[in-house]
C-alpha cells in the first residue's frame, strides 16, 4: 500500500510541474507570432472589461497578473490611462475574480485527474476535496474582506490620521482594538476588523463581521470532518492529526469572543504541526496582508512535498554556528532567547515542494518559501514548519518573457550571466535558492521570542526591518562559512533582488519587502559594490565583495543588539529610509534615492516592454 502511494505521489507531482509549465507558455502570446488563440481571447476579453488597450505592453500586464499573480505592471498599465483610485480598485477585483475563476476551473479539473487514476487512498482524495471545498468558500469571503479592510477601513484610517502610521498604531493600541493573547497582553496579530461608529472605531472577531462567508467555510469544513471519520489512512496513520486540526480550524473560525482569538488559533497551530504527511494543508491566515491591525490574510493551499528527498543541511549549520557565534560575541545573558532560538532550529520540518492547490488571497500572489507558524509560544512547545517551493520559482523565473527595463538598468553582461545560471546551471541556481530563500525563512527563527514582535511594533513597523533581518540571517551566515564556488552568484541575485524590490513602491500589502529592499541598496552602494550617475555601475570585484560583506556582518550585529534589547523597529529603519508626504519610503543617502527614483520612472514607463534584443527562445 506505501509503494502505491509513493507511486501516487510521484505521479501527482510530475502532473502539478507539467501544468505549472503549460502557464509559462501562455507568456508565448508576447514573446511570438505562433501563440494560442484561446490565451490571446482570455487575455484580451479581461483587458477590454478593465478598459486597457489590446497593446502587447497591456498583455504583458495581464499575464503577469494571471501567472505570476503580481498586479503591479495591471496598476501601472492603469495609471497610465489616467485611471482614478477608484477606477483602479474595482479593476483589481475584476482581476481577481477573473484570475479566481480560472485557478477554480484549473484546480477542479487536477482533482478530477486524481478521481481518474485513483491516486492515493479514498482519505486523501477526500482531503483534496475537501480542501478544495473550503478554498471555494474562503475565496468568495476574500472579496469581501478585501473590500472591507483594504479598500474602506484603511483609506479612512489614513484619511483621517494624515497617512501617519505612528498615529494610527497609538490609536489601535490606546483603544486597546488589537487582539489580546492569552495572558491578555495585546497580541502580535488579529483574526478581527475594525468597524466604523460614530465615537471611532471598534473590533469585531471574523465570525461576527463576515458571518455569512464564516458559516459557508465552516460548513465546508463540518462536511470534511464528518467523511474523514469514516475513512482511514493505513499508510502515514495521519488521520487523527487531521481530523483534530479540521475540528480545532472549525472552532476558531466561529469564534466571536476576541479575547479568545488569539488562543483558539494557537491550538490551530499545535494540531496543524502534528501533520507531517507529504501533502500539507498550508498554514491558513498567517500573513498581515492588513497594514494596521495586523488582521491576517485570508490564506488557503496545499503544498506537495518533493518525492525525491531534498534537505537545506549546509544552510541549517551554517545558520545555527552563525547565531551561536554572534550571540556568544554580543555577551548576551538572555539565556532563555538563546535556547529558544536553538530549540527552534533544530525543530523545524522542512518541506521543499511545489503549491498543487491554492485559494482566496493566495490569487494575490504565492510564496516562494515560508516559515510558520508566527506564534512564539506555539513554537516554543512544537517547532516551525518551512516551505520552500524552488521547482515552482525556477519554472516561473525561466517562463518570464525578457523585459527591456533588465537590459536598460543591468546591462547585457550581468543579465546573459544570469540567465546562464538560471537556464543552464540549474544545480548552482538551486544552491543560490538555499542560501538566499531558505536561508530567509531560517533567518526570520533567529533573535525571536515570546513578545519580541509585540514590543517592537510600537510604531507599527515591526515587518518593515523583519524582512532584512531574515535575508540578512541567511546572508551572514554564508558570510561565517563561506563557498567560494557561490559567492559571485549569490553577489548577483542579491543585487537582482535588492533593484527589482523597487517595484513594489506602491504596493502596500508588501511594503516590508520593498523596505528590505531599501535597506540592502544601502549596503549596496555604501560599499562601492553599485555606483549610479545616470546608469547603473556594478563592481562584482572581490574587494568590493568584501567591503560588502563587512557592511552586511555589522549591519546585522546592530540588528542582533536592537532585538536583544526590544527595541522600537521604527529606530533600527530610520537610519536608511524615512516616509514622503505620500506616504512613501524613500532611501536617507542621496545617492540610493536618485537610483530609487530612476528605476521607478524606467518600471513606470518601460515596465512592461518586450527585450528586443535578446529573445528567451535562443536561452531554452
């Protein structure tokens, strides 16, 4: 019976990566003459309902918005045709319902497969079903909460507090309007909304604001429970994990009492690390898609694990020796810190895989790894899970087409070298994710404890410097050990990254990333390593390798001491970027301002054109 499974397994995972590859060649449609005219019709029917010319900039946008799932190039096609804010939000729900219905339609017919071959046991296939299900109801309440939180209590909040995030955190705290946690100190996270009244402004629990949509997922989840009991799994003997963590889900999902929020969803937490089956549920409601009250998002996915066993060893030992060796040099006597920490390294499950199902806010975009769950006192009794999905980011980054603005800001050489890598080099290319991605999410375990995110979110800023601390974790502890076989390519993808982060400007919902990304392009032209007058200039030397390096091990030394001591996050991210009058961020030196600037002018302008001078055929 495990022998059928395995088989099963590997099965359901060569169909998931052949479907994650006939999406990248919906990309064909721009990059060509001979494309699919059913893609060209889905395309251009969505770009004449969201009033945008049939353009191959415009189609660029669409695709984006429907593979990648990123809005950035459809909000920027938009501005460009003079389109107000309101204009805009109603275009990015049409792409969300558009882009819905048809992962709904992709997703059916994958589960229609499995029914067909029979794959896995009767448990299994009705854990799919079921899954699917519940993302059919949780993605029908994703419009609403969106339009509730996102798109009202937000823009009112920032109307009225003058876009000034500070105010607004001193508020939500003042009026005591965050989740409490179980020992009724106010929590690092919300499973509530903010509701309008006529004194201010007040919280309701998930199950009371969205009742309709709440009971919808419930019920799907009660009929799951219902047909798990009568089934069984011989094969992983994982029945009761899941049948607990559906029960323990459903609770906390009718939860109206919000001082009980944040501890039914703890218990959430134990039962869903109790599941270590090769399919895993993902972690629901995790990340603080909310800017203010930290309400999570509604996510919801499966995730396949690789059959062929893959582990992240070298970067797990380089992490644990790094944080060993700079808390024992920091002269720290937070023992407790110290031990947790290590606890939960050595306790992580990793899963490195591929998404096969995914619902409701995960339309909006994937991840390229996680670590969860986010509750401290959680992972101090169970541990953490990571996901990495570098097959699926590998088969994304080769579908991409080849735009102008990488040519423009990076020049041929750096990017034909890139592209050897990520076309021809696929082993090198997966070291670089270990180091870079999964050393990310090992990143974020470092310098955390119970409270340590509550404390230094006074501000509201907390993930505006999480996201650099975790990077640079990973980065650091390369830095202690190094591979000279990686470091000129680990060179270049940070550098990559740290530019294209740029993009995500105006994007509230990820402006920790584009903070981190601020924060690296200090380091980077502090240290020589980028230079821009009029173009970019990059010196890939080994002294300016090293000078960066330096910056970087004592950039994250001040970061250790501002966790060790709890500090304001807001501090730690005044030293390299500060707010406009739009509330934008925008880099303190001169110089990584006037590159900020021009970039986003080039994204704004030539985002979305072709490279004409390079075809992605000659690469394949």
């Amino acid at each position: 019976m495990k022998a059928k499974f395995l088989n099963d397994w590997a099965r359901l995972y060569e169909i998931v990566a052949m479907r994650q590859k006939e999406l990248g060649d919906y990309f064909g449609l721009v990059e060509h003459e001979a494309f699919n005219v059913d893609v060209a019709t889905l395309i251009d029917t969505f770009l004449e309902e969201v009033e945008l010319a049939q353009t191959r900039d415009n189609r660029v946008a669409a695709l984006t918005r429907l593979i990648n799932l990123r809005d950035d190039q459809l909000v920027q096609a938009l501005e460009k045709e003079g389109k107000d804010a309101v204009f805009i939000a109603q275009a990015k729900e049409k792409a969300y319902l558009w882009v819905k219905a048809f992962y709904m339609k992709r997703h059916a017919s994958l589960i229609e497969t499995v029914e067909q071959e029979a794959l896995f046991s009767p448990f299994y296939r009705r854990i799919l079903q079921g899954v699917h299900e519940i993302g059919v109801a949780m993605s029908e309440w994703q419009s609403h909460w969106n339009e509730h939180i996102v798109n009202t209590i937000n823009p009112l909040l920032e109307l009225e507090y003058e876009r000034d995030g500070q105010k607004i955190a001193a508020m939500l705290h003042e009026k005591g309007l965050f989740d409490p946690d179980p020992c009724g100190e106010e929590g690092d996270r919300s499973y509530s909304v903010l509701q309008k009244v006529e004194n201010g402004y007040i919280a309701q629990a998930y199950a009371t604001a969205f009742p309709r949509e709440v009971a919808s997922v419930r019920a799907a989840i009660g009929s799951l429970v219902e047909d798990l009991n009568t089934l069984d799994d011989p094969v992983w003997g994982q029945k009761e994990a899941y049948v607990r963590y559906f029960q323990a889900l459903n609770q906390a999902f009718g939860e109206e009492d919000r001082t009980q929020l944040i501890a039914k969803w703890a218990d959430v937490d134990r039962k869903w690390m109790d599941m270590t089956a090769p399919i895993q549920i993902g972690h629901p409601l995790e990340y603080y898609e909310d800017h203010y009250k930290k309400a999570v998002a509604l996510e919801w996915d499966v995730r396949l694990s690789r059959p062929e066993h893959q582990s992240a060893a070298t970067t797990y030992a380089r992490i644990e020796q790094a944080f060993v060796r700079l808390y024992d040099a920091l002269g720290s006597t937070q023992t407790h810190l110290r031990e947790n920490v290590l606890s939960n390294l050595k306790r992580v499950q990793l899963y490195i895989g591929r998404p096969a199902l995914f619902y409701a806010a995960e339309f909006n975009g994937l991840f390229s790894a996680q670590v969860v769950p986010n509750d401290e006192t959680v992972s101090k009794e169970r541990g953490k899970k990571i996901f990495a999905f570098a097959d699926n980011v590998l088969d994304a980054q080769r579908a991409k087409p080849f735009l102008k603005i990488h040519h423009e800001v990076f020049g041929k050489a750096f990017i034909d070298e890139e592209r050897d890598i990520l076309f021809h080099r696929p082993d090198l290319w997966h070291r670089i994710y270990e180091v870079g991605t999964i050393g990310h999410e090992y990143g974020h375990i470092l310098w955390m404890d119970e409270g340590t995110e509550t404390r230094m979110n006074r501000s509201g800023v907390f993930k505006n410097i999480e996201e650099f601390k975790a990077t640079t974790g990973g980065l650091v502890a390369f830095f202690m050990h190094e591979d000279a076989a990686l470091k000129r390519a680990l060179l270049s993808d940070t550098i990559k990254r740290s530019v294209g982060l740029i993009a995500w400007m105006k994007t509230s919902e990820v402006e920790p990333y584009y903070c981190e990304g601020l924060i690296h392009l200090s380091g980077l032209f502090e240290s020589g390593v980028l230079r821009f007058d009029e173009t970019l200039s990059i010196d890939q030397s080994d002294a300016a390798y090293e000078k960066l390096k330096s910056w970087y091990l004592q950039t994250y030394t001040d970061l250790a001491k501002h966790y060790l001591a709890q500090n304001d996050a807001k501090i730690f991210l005044d030293r390299f970027a500060s707010q406009n009058a739009e509330g934008l961020y925008m880099p303190c030196r001169t110089d990584v301002k006037r590159f900020v600037e021009y970039y986003w002018h080039l994204h704004q302008t030539i985002g979305r054109q072709i490279d004409e001078q390079s075809k992605r055929s000659d690469w394949l």
